[in-house]
C-alpha cells in the first residue's frame, strides 16, 4: 500500500506542474497579442490581425531565438554587400530589456521593432543586381518585395524559428556562400578571390528561396536542385554546355515534359558531323535522321538524295535535320521544355559513360539528366508513360516549375574556401 502511494503520489503534481506552464504560457502570449493589438497599423497590422495578433518573435510571451538570429545576420549585413544600418545594437538592447521586464508592452514594442527591421533587411537582402542573366521568362526577373509580402511570407512555415536562423527567404545557395563570406572575412582570402566569392553570392542573390517550387542547375559543379515546401526534394549529376557552347545564365518556366521525343539537329552539327558521314557513304537512315523540308511545323520530309550535302558542309546551305526518337535518341526518353531563344533544355541521356566523368561540361549548352525519370515523377506528379512508339507526346505540367540556370565556381576544401576552374571564364569577365 505504501509502496503503491509512493509511486502515484509524484504523477499528478508534475502533470499539474506542466499543465501550468503551458496555461502560463497561454496568458502571457494572449497578454503580447493583446498589446501587439493596441500598438500595431497599417500593413504590418493587416499581417499581425490574419494571425489573430499572435506574436511571431516571442514564444509563450518571451523573446525566443529567432531575434538572436536576427540580429546576428545584421551585424553581418556586410557580407551581404549592404552597406545600410540596420540599428543592430539599439535592437540587441531593446530585446534584452523585454527579457528582463517580462512586461507584454515592452515585448510588444520589441515585437514591432524586430519586425521592421526583419523586413527592411530582407527587402535589400533581396534586390537584384545584374549578373548577365537572361530572363526568358519575364515574370521570374526579381523585384525589391514589398514589406507587407516578406512579414507575411514569414508567417507561413510551421516554425518561424528556423525559417530565419537559416535565412529561408534566400536560396540555400546563397546561404551557403554567404557562410563563406564570413570565413574568408576571417581568413587570407586574396582580394581577386574575394571579388570572385562575391560574384558568385551576386548570382546566387537571383535565386529563389526553398519555399518556392523550382529547379537549380549550376553548370559550374554539373549538378542540378530541386526544392518545394522548404526542403530539397532532389538532386543530381547533369551534364552541361562545354567551353566553346556554354550554358547560359538564364531563367525559364518548364510547362511541357516531351516523351519520346526527337533530336533537332543544330545547324552547325549537321555541317560538321552528319554531312561528311553522309558525303563518306552513311545514308541518313543508318543514322536514324531524318530532312525536313524547313522549321516549321508543317514541315515535309525531303528525300536525302535530293540535299546537296556538298552544300551543306561547306555551310553554302543549311538544312533541318532530326534524329528519330527511339532507345539511342540524344534526348533519350523524354526532355522538359521551358521557352527561350537560347534552344536550352533539359533532357534526359542514353550516353550514361558522360554523367560518370568528373568534369560533365561536355554538352552543346542543354542540361542532359543523371534522373530524368525522377524528375518527371516530381515535375508531372506521374512516372513516365511505358515505352512506345508513339514520338513527342506532350504532357503538360498542371502547375508550371521555374528553372534557373546559374554558375556558381565557390566552394570549399578542407575548411578552406576554394573555387573550381572557371570554365566559361565568367569569374574573370564579372559576369
């Protein structure tokens, strides 16, 4: 019997115990909403009333992390290249003395303050520098956002905490080059390195944050990213443009998956390549090609032996070749079209041998897929349709996925900033 009492007797005071903290916690946070209520207008209390005045900083009526966080990344606003005061040291003492006072008008003051200065950064944080990139979609070319629409982007991952001690606004590649901003602020990085490190955070300012839905391909590192609901959702090996036919910095929205698709052949590829095959007695059939009477798609076919390919190597004439899809297509199985003047795509490969090299710059400028068929599942939220012979069936994307082209060269070795070979040269150039 006593034994039993001993062993019931501390359940209920430390379920108590909690129970009471969590109600404490309650009051004080309904005390800060009420004083948030009182205090804040305009857009910044549009935000704060379609959350019911629930504070974002303060957690269970206390100033939590996230406003460390904060003002940790402005006192290092300069490795973001902004030379703006953001008044970090007034902030620091302002939310030290809502933690002393543990007073909800005092919290509350503190509150609105992180909050302007949280948006204000953001906003420079965010503001496009020309870099070189293409826009082939107009509507992806960033903007400085508004104030009201980076407090309220905020509010929507499930913990506001780590969305801003990981600085979840910015793509998680600026993240990354902005860590090693610091380290060379810390070590004996060359000037030229350090102009070079800052290009690469300029282009990587462009990039969206993980919570939009979009691919990333860098055709420095031949790799390729794709993220959604804050997270990366995928990543793999592509090859890319090599020196001479590079990958552009550019920007697009894929809307279309082609399975089955055929390979047009560049102009300069049917001068080079195809031409002196056909003049040395190939026929375009052993070379699975087809001619096209022009670019369009009304386009006939034309009978090989009618082309003068005496012509067509010496580029006196150009003609619209194409290879037949089928298992050893240049495209492979399917390719993910997003409009632009460039011809860039992304496609899958039938030549695996080029996904296993160590520098994947190989390509004429389109993106081939270690994963096409991963990436389509993500894409069309379907696997590929089986094999059939059937050519360029159009799928469409019920929601179309930005791509962003970038080239990023830093990196790190040995805790030590490093950069790989600048293929395209664009370091040196600025671009």
């Amino acid at each position: 019997m006593c034994i039993a009492l001993l062993l019931a007797v501390p359940a209920a005071p430390v379920h108590a115990q909690g129970t009471t903290r969590a109600a404490s916690g309650d009051t004080a946070e309904r005390a800060v909403a009420a004083a948030l209520r009182d205090r804040v207008g305009g857009w910044m209390g549009r935000v704060y009333a379609a959350r019911g005045y629930r504070p974002l900083w303060a957690e269970d009526g206390r100033l939590g992390p996230a406003a460390d966080a904060l003002i940790a990344a402005l006192d290092d606003s300069a490795l973001d290249g902004l030379s703006s005061h953001y008044g970090a040291d007034a902030l620091r003492d302002e939310v030290a003395a809502a933690r002393r006072a543990g007073d909800p008008a005092i919290t509350a003051k503190a509150e609105i303050a992180l909050s302007k200065a949280f948006t204000r950064y953001v906003r420079d944080q965010r503001r496009p520098r020309d870099v070189g990139m293409i826009w082939a979609d107009r509507s992806l070319k960033p903007k400085r956002p508004k104030p009201e629409a980076v407090l309220r982007a905020a509010t929507f991952p499930r913990s506001f905490a780590r969305y801003v001690t990981g600085m979840e606004w910015m793509s998680p590649h600026y993240v990354r080059l902005r860590a090693l901003m610091a380290r060379a602020r810390r070590g004996d990085l060359a000037p030229d390195q350090q102009r070079r490190l800052r290009r690469n955070l300029e282009r990587a300012r462009l990039l969206p944050g993980p919570w939009t839905r979009h691919i990333v391909v860098d055709a420095s590192s031949g790799r390729l990213w794709y993220y959604e609901a804050g997270e990366q959702a995928g990543t793999m090996k592509v090859v890319v443009g090599a020196r001479e036919t590079q990958t552009p910095l550019l920007a697009g929205v894929v809307q279309w998956a082609i399975v089955n698709p055929y390979w047009n052949v560049p102009t300069y590829l049917a001068r080079k390549s195809v031409a002196p095959k056909v003049l040395a007695g190939r026929s375009l059939a052993s070379l699975r090609m087809e001619a096209l009477s022009d670019w369009s798609a009304q386009a006939r076919p034309l009978p090989a032996k009618s082309i003068d390919w005496h012509a067509v190597a010496s580029g006196a004439q150009e003609i619209r070749l194409r290879e037949l899809p089928g298992r050893g297509n240049s495209m492979g199985r399917v390719k993910f079209l997003f409009p632009n003047e460039e011809g860039i795509y992304l496609h899958d490969t039938p030549d695996r041998a080029l996904l296993a090299k160590e520098d994947r710059h190989l390509s004429n400028g389109c993106i081939r897929l270690e994963n096409a068929p991963a990436l389509a599942r993500w894409l069309t939220g379907k696997p590929l349709p089986s094999a059939t012979r059937t050519p360029e069936q159009a799928v469409a994307l019920q929601v179309p996925v930005p791509v962003y082209l970038t080239y990023l060269t830093a990196t790190e070795s040995k805790a030590r900033v490093a950069f790989r070979d600048d293929i395209y040269g664009r370091d040196a150039a600025g671009g």
